[in-house]
C-alpha cells in the first residue's frame, strides 16, 4: 500500500460548488464539511499488504471509528497500491 485517504476531499458529482456556497453560511470554513479526511493507510496495510487478495469494505473503517466528515457528508476512499513479483 502506498496510500489511503477516507473522507470527502473534492467536489465532485455528489456535491457540488453551489453546495458548497450555499452551506457556507451554516458552517463556515469547518474543514469537516469538504476537505475533511483521514489517513487510513495503516489500517489498509495491516488488511492488504503482502496478500495476493484484499477486500476492504467502508464498515472495516466505520469500525475503526474514523469519522473525518459531519455526518450525513458521504464519504469515500481514495488509495494507491504497487504489486510485488513474488
């Protein structure tokens, strides 16, 4: 694994720029609100690394207890990963 990031980190096509202006309003500059996000790279190499087969579903970090957004705000998971020959 070479990294892993859950939250919400950009617009996108579940939310939008004029979301986002118009939540201003309510939360400001919250960073939990878009940008929010965690580092899940430790849980994601403990799970994957060096197996030649991983499934991560979103309750194994729901269990961690990783909540880097407001609730409600869907997050999701961006990772990057390399293959070793063995």
């Amino acid at each position: 694994m070479k990294s892993a990031t859950y939250g919400r980190m950009r617009i996108g096509r579940c939310i939008t720029a004029d979301e986002v202006e118009a939540q201003k309003s309510a939360v400001g500059d919250d960073p939990r609100y878009l940008g929010c996000s965690s580092d899940v790279l430790s849980l994601l190499d403990r799970k994957c690394s060096l197996k030649a087969e991983c499934q991560v579903r979103l309750s194994d970090i729901s269990a961690e207890n990783i909540k880097p957004c407001f609730p409600g705000l869907i997050s999701y998971l961006e990772l990057s990963y390399g293959c070793l020959t063995g």
